[in-house]
C-alpha cells in the first residue's frame, strides 16, 4: 500500500510518463524527431519517479523484509554527503572549462570542428 505522501506524487508521475509516451508516439508519426526527444525524457523521468513513489521507503526491495534496503538506512554519512558535494562542483567547474574550450563547429562543411 503507498503512503500517504507517495499517492500524492505517484500519479503525476504516471501521468507524465504517460504523456511523454503519447507524445513520443505523436512526434514520431509527425516525423519530428527532435521533438520526440524532450517526449521520451519526460516518458523517462515518469517512469523512474513513479517506480520511486510505489517503492518507497524500500530503495531495494528483497523477498525477506529482513534484507531490503530502505532509504533510512541507504544514505550516507553528513560527512561523506558533505565531501561529495565538494568533489561535485569541482568536478562540474572543470568539466565547464574543458567544454568551454572545445574548437567551435566549421560554418562551412557542417562536419566536424574547424581547423
């Protein structure tokens, strides 16, 4: 049986995995692929949130309740929380610089980067 807070998120979720199937399934007839992409994440995204919601608190249910692991006992320590957002950002700032520094595309073929 889900919770009280989950029944409250899972059916938006459902409902955007729903709808991002439809629309992965419209665009795709309309031929507009670039358009079906955002569908298919949105379809995605409600896929993995409402399995979230109907799981929860279990992370990883197993046949003895014994064995599962529920989000309480999954997280980790402040500390180590604390550290891993500091490699995080750092890792992001220089994951910017690199990208940033890539040679722009070649106006003129359209196939690779410029010289």
């Amino acid at each position: 049986m889900l919770c009280d807070g989950c029944r409250r998120g899972f059916l938006p979720a459902y409902a955007a995995a729903v709808a991002g199937l439809a629309g992965v399934q419209f665009e795709l007839r309309r031929r507009g692929e670039l358009n079906a992409f955002p569908a298919s994440a949105a379809y995605l995204l409600g896929m993995l949130t409402s399995v979230a919601f109907g799981l929860y608190p279990m992370v990883l249910p197993a046949r003895n309740a014994a064995y599962s692991l529920a989000v309480a006992s999954a997280k980790a320590g402040a500390y180590d929380l604390k550290i891993g957002l500091i490699w995080w950002v750092i890792g992001m700032i220089l994951a910017t610089i690199y990208f940033g520094r890539l040679p722009e595309r070649s106006e003129t073929d359209g196939h690779g980067y410029a010289d």
